[in-house]
C-alpha cells in the first residue's frame, strides 16, 4: 500500500465514482494545467485511488499504448492517458488526444473504466468529451513557482465552463466547486516514469519531423504536375498521396496565388 495526502473534498467525490461505477458507468476524468505544474503526479494519484493495482503499466502516452491499456485492462481499472509532446504543438496533438479517446469511448464504457485524461487545456478537448462523457474537470496550477493547487468542477460546472470560458480559455466563470492542494508524490516508481515519458516525447519529435518532410515533398510533386494535362486529377492527387478535395482546395489556393501554399499548414495525406 502506498500512502499519500489526499483532499478530503476530493476524496469524497471519489469515493462517488468508485460507488457508482459498478452501476455499469465510466468515468472520464479531465486533468489539465500548464507544462509543469503537476498534473500528472496529480492524475496518478487519482487513478491508484480508485484503482489499487495502479502501476506504470497503466499509463499511456501515445494513441497506440492507451489503445493497448483499454483493451488490456480488466473492469474497473485506471488508466492515465498523459500528455507526452513537451515543446511541440499542442493543437496538432489535442487532434491525436482527441481522435484516439473518441474512438475507445464504446470499449471504455463496456469495461466500466477509469480514465485520467491529462491535457494542457480543457477547452481543446473533443466538444462531445468535454461537455457529456467527462464527469469532472481538475484545473492543476501554481501560486508562482509554487506547485499543488487544483481546482474542482463538477458535471454541471464543467459544462458550463466549457461554454462560458471556452472563448477567452477563462476558468473564473462559473466558480469551481471547491479548490485544493496536493503533494508531489509519485505513486510510481519516478524514474521509470520520466524515462517512457521521454522516450514517447522523442519518438513524437521524430514523427512531427517526417511529417513536414512528407509536406514538403508533396507540396513540390503537386506544383510539378498539377499544370500538366494528359493527367486526370484524380490520377494527380493519387500520385501525391492527398485526398481528390484536398487537390481541389489546393487547386483553388494556386489560381488565387502563385506562389502557393506554406509548407508549414496541416496537410491531410490519404490513409
């Protein structure tokens, strides 16, 4: 048994979960904040609260391991679902986050799981996620360099924050239901967990780096041979690697300028 400090606001609320959960529930949890202020120390003691078999095993960092923790995992398990993508962009990843979660939810619910959602900010979640399968929101900050702080929402606040606050990415309306503190106490072993949180960081680095090569090199393929007429476009936007309306759109961005497009927007590829 590991032993550390626990709100006792929160607590309780976790003891709700825990109760109810076994009524044939899940129960999504959102844990966001700054890079830094200990949101994931926060989440993992969260989840070994409601699941005492807890371990490094049960925290993923990329789509592929929290596919892996939901299908592995019996009944009324925990998962983290962290952040690993420090220093890169946060909008392209929240679409990773976003995807992988929407397409589990069905197997989170038939197995009545725990699920610790660690994300930079609430208000880039998945609309669906955010305002109706997420059960509470815990904003995680720090008083200057100060860390432990946490501010609790409800159902209901939640959802009324995501639409109030959403515009400015503002957490003062509504109130939250109670605010707290934590202690920085790892609940597995610290090492191991930094490790496979940097090796996924690099391993994202390396992926964001071959996605702009593959940007570059179709947007060059694309101003090669969009001129040229014994090609079909369809044949064209095969021969990219692009889907038939994303050649269309590029078509129309070429006609309205020249110079064409910046190597550095998010270009869909064809799967």
């Amino acid at each position: 048994m590991i032993e550390f400090s626990m709100d006792g606001y929160l607590k309780s609320n976790l003891d709700i979960a825990k109760a109810e959960i076994v009524n044939d529930w899940d129960m999504i949890f959102c844990v966001d904040g700054p890079e830094g202020s200990g949101k994931s120390v926060f989440s993992m003691q969260g989840a070994y609260y409601c699941f005492s078999r807890f371990s490094i095993d049960n925290i993923a960092f990329n789509p592929n391991q929290f596919r892996r923790c939901v299908l592995s995992q019996p009944k009324y398990s925990a998962i983290v679902y962290d952040e690993a993508y420090t220093g890169l962009s946060s909008r392209a990843t929240m679409s990773v986050i976003n995807r992988a979660l929407v397409s589990m939810l069905t197997e989170i619910r038939q197995k009545n799981l725990f699920i610790f959602v660690v994300l930079p900010c609430f208000f880039d979640l998945d609309k669906y996620v955010a305002l109706w399968r997420s059960r509470i929101l815990i904003h995680v900050y720090t008083h200057g360099f100060q860390r432990g702080y946490f501010s609790f929402y409800n159902y209901d606040k939640k959802k009324d924050l995501y639409l109030n606050g959403k515009k400015f990415y503002s957490y003062f309306k509504p109130k939250p239901n109670f605010i707290g503190r934590f202690t920085n106490h790892y609940v597995v072993d610290e090492a191991e967990y930094r490790k496979r949180k940097n090796i996924a960081a690099s391993k994202r680095e390396e992926d964001r780096i071959k996605q702009e090569i593959i940007k570059e090199q179709q947007i060059s393929l694309f101003n090669r041979i969009c001129e040229r007429e014994d090609i079909s476009d369809k044949i064209k936007s095969e021969i990219i690697g692009i889907s038939d309306r994303t050649y269309y759109i590029w078509m129309q961005k070429r006609r309205e300028n020249a110079a064409f497009l910046d190597v550095e927007q998010n270009i869909p590829t064809k799967r």
